[in-house]
C-alpha cells in the first residue's frame, strides 16, 4: 500500500526538507498541499486543510509544517476525519495540546507521529549505544544558529507559543533525550527575551540526569558564520562529541563518523512502517524540558532584535 499523503504549510521547512524527503522514500506519495499563500506542482492545491480534506477522501495521511501554535487544531481535525497524522516539530505549543492528541489517535485508531528529525542524524545512534556501556560525568551543549538565515520573515516564531530560540534548540534537547538512558530533569534557565519580541532570542539551561551528572546546555539565535550544533559527553571512560546536529562523531578525539543529513528520508520511512501498523510515536521528553524551562525560568531582558 502506497500511502497517498496531503501536506499543510507549504514554508521553508517543508520545501527544503519534506517534499524531497518524500520523493526518496518507497510507501508514500505526496498528491495534495494546503497553503493560504503558496501552490505545489503536480498535487492538488488547496487553501486550507479543511478543503483538502473535503477534496480528498482518499487521502491515508496528513503532514502538518504550520507554526506551531495552530497544529493542535489542524492535527485534531486530522485526527476525528480519520487521516494519520505526521507532526512537524515541536509537535505542539503545549504539552497537553501533545497529551490529548495522543489520546485521541489512539481512540481513533489512526497513527500519530511526532517528529524529531535530529534524532535520526547519522551518528545518533552510535553515540547512544557507547553511552549505555558507560557512566555519565558530564554534558555540554552548545546550540547556536543565525535566525536570520533558517526563519526568513516568520514573525510567529517570536510570539507566545513560537518558541524562539527553543525552535533550534529542542533539537539538541530532541538528541539529548535519546542517547542518555535515563531521564533528564531541569534544574535552572535564563531565558534572554528581547522587549520587542515575546519568545527568547537566548536560554542557559542547567540540567542533571537521574543518576546526578550535570548537563548545561546554551541556545543562541545570533550567531553568525558557521554555525554550532555541538554536544559533548564526558564519562568514566573517555569523551564523546558529536557535533554538525549529530551527523558527525568524535570519540576521545578522534573522527568516528561524518555522514550527509539524510535525517527527513529516515523519519519518513519509519511513518510508513508506523502507518502499516496503526501505530503511535509520540515522545514528548525534549517538549517537556522547553516547558519546564518556561515555568521555571528567570527572564532577563535584552535590546530589540530586528528580523
């Protein structure tokens, strides 16, 4: 079976990465978009998810790329028409909004895959299986990127719910959560919101696993050049980095793995095998912490960012 799938929100994320990715992967098919200000070639166009969905009875799948303030709704009513549902990431503005559509997939029957295409980067796995042989000592994480240049006139992602700088940032805390075996608590974090704006441009995060190793994590949205997706992990046997988002590999140093970003291929290929089974993937760790570190963080203001 071939799932015949419908795209909503025809932006950056989804030009860049969704539409190719689903042009590689066997089992999926891409016949319809719903975009209020954008149209695909050779798919049905639409201007809103209820139109595609009311002009495609057909349609298996839903693929949902809107801001994330509005994807609860939209997955909802994904959901009740009976469509399978894959979530862009973060895959909502709140953990309940996450919690309940979890629950009403499952009484649905219908799959609900809640994305994290960092997790799928090529070393994530090897780091995570040399992590498990090992005794953590300490993490750092150093996350820093140009908005600039990854959210070209998105306004949404400064307003209440578009999370800032924990855009990116989730995506380290998205890898983080799957190569330690155990859970990560927040302790602390600062969040550096700009007056003009209503999400932080900058967050500090002071964390523990469960056994008690301290885990720090930095988030910048102004970096410029080359930009920084690193984490190190230090153990009771030697020292681990995995740095270009996860796709390249240092033990003690040393090179172990560099590979392409393949990661949106891989995520489509494991919601087709989630499809087949009516199946749910939907780990809410790395939104939890975000979360955590909205209610407990200290603000500290800073000057205007202009986009």
């Amino acid at each position: 079976m071939t799932i015949r799938a419908g795209l909503v929100g025809l932006g950056k994320i989804a030009r860049d990465q969704h539409l190719p990715a689903i042009g590689k992967v066997d089992g999926i098919e891409l016949v319809a978009l719903a975009s209020r200000n954008a149209q695909g070639e050779g798919v049905s166009n639409y201007h809103d998810l209820g139109a595609m969905l009311a002009g495609e009875p057909e349609l298996d799948a839903v693929i949902l790329c809107q801001p994330p303030q509005v994807r609860y709704q939209a997955a909802r009513q994904a959901i009740l028409a009976g469509k399978h549902v894959f979530l862009e990431k973060p895959p909502g503005a709140t953990v309940s909004e996450v919690e309940a559509l979890i629950a009403l997939a499952r009484r649905q029957g219908v799959t609900l895959y809640a994305s994290w295409h960092s997790r799928y980067a090529a070393a994530v796995a090897q780091a995570r299986a040399w992590i498990a042989e090992r005794r953590i000592e300490r993490i750092s994480i150093q996350w820093r990127e140009d908005v600039r240049h990854w959210h070209p006139g998105q306004p949404w992602i400064w307003e209440a719910g578009g999370f800032g700088v924990f855009d990116p940032g989730i995506n380290a805390l998205s890898i983080l959560t799957e190569i330690v075996p155990e859970p990560v608590t927040l302790l602390s974090a600062s969040l550096e919101v700009p007056e003009n704006k209503d999400a932080p441009i900058g967050a500090d995060l002071k964390m523990a696993t469960a056994s008690g190793a301290p885990v720090e994590a930095v988030f910048d949205w102004r970096q410029t050049g080359p930009q920084t997706w690193d984490i190190a992990v230090e153990t009771s046997n030697g020292s681990l980095l995995l740095s270009e988002g996860g796709n390249m590999l240092r033990l003690d140093g040393e090179v172990q793995m560099k590979a392409p970003d393949e990661e949106y291929p891989a995520m489509y290929r494991r919601f087709v095998d989630l499809v087949a089974d009516r199946a749910i993937d939907a780990d809410i760790a790395p939104l939890r912490l975000v979360a955590d570190a909205f209610l407990c963080g200290r603000h500290c203001p800073t000057t205007r960012f202009e986009d």
